[in-house]
C-alpha cells in the first residue's frame, strides 16, 4: 500500500495538515509570526527580560518597521 495515500486517506495530523488549506495557512502564519518574535527578541533583548532591583519604568512598545532577514536563511547563504 502506498504510505502516501493512507497518509491522505487517514485522519491524523498529517492528513489534515495535506488536505485542509485553512490548517496549513496558519500554521504559515504561526511560523512566520514566530521568526518575527524571534528576531525582535534577538534584537530587543531588553524588552522581553527585565531584571531590576529597584524597579524601572517600561518604554512604550515600538512596533518594528523593518524586518531582517530570517536566521535560517543568513545561515544557507553563507
């Protein structure tokens, strides 16, 4: 039997994530969301980690205008 088709034919996650176009456009969206998250991270450490004895005031958040290239693919080109 070809694993393909009982993949497809099947009701696991496999097989939804291959037949429904609803599921596999958010999972994009989630992914891409969260390179952004990691890259604003990486970027703007001090945002997200906060250590301070006497307390600090939090600056307003700042949107990123620009985005970077993502890691994984600074990482194939070199």
């Amino acid at each position: 039997m070809d694993s393909t088709r009982s993949t497809k034919k099947g009701g696991g996650t496999v097989s939804k994530l291959l037949s429904d176009p609803k599921l596999y456009n958010n999972l994009q969206t989630a992914t891409s969301e969260l390179g952004l998250l990691m890259e604003d991270i990486r970027l703007n450490p001090k945002r997200y980690v906060h250590i301070s004895i006497f307390g600090k005031k939090n600056k307003e958040y700042e949107t990123p205008t620009k985005v970077e290239t993502p890691i994984s693919e600074r990482i194939s080109e070199q």
